[in-house]
C-alpha cells in the first residue's frame, strides 16, 4: 500500500515546473513517492491527471533518467507512472527465487496494487523495461489495456546472414558493451544522456552490482516471441516504436518482434537506443500519435474479439442445431 503520513496522505514530494517558455503554460508538476511493494521499499514519480499510463525504464537507469520523457507524456493528458524497478534507485530487489523477466512482470502488478490502480493501463515500455512489459502483458491482461515497445528487447535475434540468424544469447558481452558506448558518444547524447547515464547507472552498479548484471543477463538473454505471438493471437493491442540507427536492440531483433506480432503497427523514430532520453520534446510529441494508435488498435481488438466470439457462437449453435434436427428418414 502506499505509505501515508499522519493524515492518511501519500507520502510524496512534489515539485512545481516553471513556465514553458515558448508557450507560457505551467509545466506539468512531478511528484516523487516512497512506497511499500509486497512489503518492501519501492521509488517511483507520478506526473499529470487523466487515464492511467505506466512507464517503465531500461537497463542501468531508473525513472529519474526519464524525468522530462515522462513529464513530456504527461502532458498529453494522461497521468503517469513511472516506478525504478526493482534493484534500482531506491527500489529494493527481488528475492533470488523471483530474479526473471516474469517475477518483474508480477513486481509490476504489486506496484499498480500499492499505487490503487484498478483499471487498465497503456504500459510503455523502453528498453528493458519492454520486455517486463511484453511478460506484464502476457500474463496479466486484465491489468494491461495496451503495450507501446519502445526500442524493447525480446525479440531473441541478433544479427541476420540470409536465412541464417544467430540468436540474441550469442551476443559478447564486448559487443553490447562497444555498441552502447558508441550510442553515449552521438553529438546528440554527449551533453544530455551521457550525464544521465553517469549519475544513474554507475551509482546502480555501486549500490547494487548483483541486480544490475542480473538485469542485463535477462535482457541478453530475452527471447519473447512466444508471448509476442500469444498476445497477437488474442487480439492484444500492441504499437512498437524503434529507432534505425539503434545498434543495442538490432534490426534483426526487431524483424522478429514485428513477426510475432503480425501487423503490429511500427512507428520509426530518428535517433539511436536512448533516443528519447536525448530529445524529450521529440518522444513527447511522438507519444501523443502513439496513445491515439495505441487507442485505436484497442478499439479494432475489442471489435475483432467481439466478432470472434459472435463467429464461435453462431458454430457452436450451427453444430448443437445439426444435431438435434431429426434426419430424412425418422421423418418418412
């Protein structure tokens, strides 16, 4: 539950936002909780009024990085939440036991619980936190509307030679190690995401080494597909957007989440991996299209399930109709 002072009050931090200087309105406000999840301490902002959308961070960072991202967002008339997920800034870790993609996904429900969540949310997920998203999604679709896949892992493929693909799990650990730094050193990122990145992670890895590499194993590591293609079975309404010049989640990766996924709708970006770390304008703009696409594809699934199930009916009744009916010769 979230913790609450004398009053019955979350306990929260809010901080006023100056004028926006190009339109003159007041910025919308960030609030930062200290919560309980499943008993233990959880860090997370909130941000902006309307219906529930839920942001989640990537590997190393927590939701502090995203802070402008998230406001951005926030601005389109949603109220977001974004939690550091567990093992990073302020939130504590999972139980040995618990340490996978799914035992995030479940953190995640606890945190919507301890935040008085109930109704359906549009989960956004960058990077890592994609990933936790697509499993979120998988398995508890009553609690996830929609899923936006930000630059998302899972896709379980590295590189592509012809027919031949090597799966993401053959991946060095150099490899990602030299594509990441080479996305820190784009003129774009130096002045802004590379301070982030400093002030984040290596304090991550400091207070936290075992969480942060076994963080980075799971997202190594992921392959989703097979959630991927189950969500697409059920209809679930999913918008993935990708940057071309990402070299962290590779063209070959993303290929195969649009192959689980169908006709998912992909919207393409400029920018590398943390592209929207380095332009916050550029995602907030970008996110505006992507919740009407997000709604959209929601409103098209409920249609597609409600044919579905009218479809399965009308056989059902067809076959309970032929079965009863007496045949040609009981009526002779």
């Amino acid at each position: 539950m979230i913790r609450r002072g004398p009053s019955g009050a979350p306990t929260v931090r809010a901080v006023s936002e100056p004028l926006d200087p190009q339109s003159g309105v007041r910025r919308v406000s960030v609030r930062w909780h200290r919560i309980r999840v499943d008993g233990r301490a959880a860090a997370c902002l909130e941000a902006g009024e309307g219906r529930p959308v839920l942001f989640l961070h990537g590997w190393g960072l927590s939701h502090r990085a995203y802070r402008d991202s998230v406001r951005r967002l926030a601005e389109s008339g949603v109220r977001v939440l974004a939690p550091a997920l567990p093992g990073f800034s302020g939130t504590a870790r999972l139980p040995a036991g618990e340490a996978t993609l799914r035992g995030y996904a479940a953190w995640v429900i606890a945190f919507l619980d301890a935040m008085e969540v109930t109704e359906p949310v549009l989960l956004v997920g960058h990077s890592f936190g994609g990933g936790v998203g697509t499993v979120a999604a998988h398995d508890h679709p009553d609690r996830i509307g929609a899923l936006v896949l930000v630059n998302a892992i899972g896709g379980g493929a590295w590189t592509r030679d012809g027919d031949q693909v090597r799966p993401m799990a053959d991946r060095p650990l150099w490899n990602w190690g030299l594509h990441f730094s080479a996305d820190l050193r784009r003129p774009a990122h130096l002045a802004r995401v590379l301070p982030l990145v400093v002030s984040e992670a290596l304090p991550n890895l400091v207070l936290d080494p075992r969480a942060f590499w076994q963080a980075a194993q799971l997202a190594r590591d992921a392959d989703l597909t097979t959630e991927l293609t189950t969500l697409r079975r059920r209809g679930f309404p999913v918008v993935i957007v990708w940057s071309p010049r990402d070299r962290i989640v590779t063209e070959a990766s993303v290929d195969a989440l649009r192959a689980a996924l169908g006709d998912a709708p992909t919207i393409s970006v400029p920018g590398g991996h943390n592209w929207l770390l380095a332009d916050p304008d550029r995602f907030g703009r970008v996110m505006t299209n992507v919740v009407e696409v997000a709604d959209r594809a929601r409103g098209l699934s409920r249609r597609r399930h409600w044919w579905r199930r009218a479809r399965a009916r009308r056989r059902t009744s067809g076959r309970r109709a032929s079965k009863t009916a007496p045949n040609s010769a009981e009526v002779a």
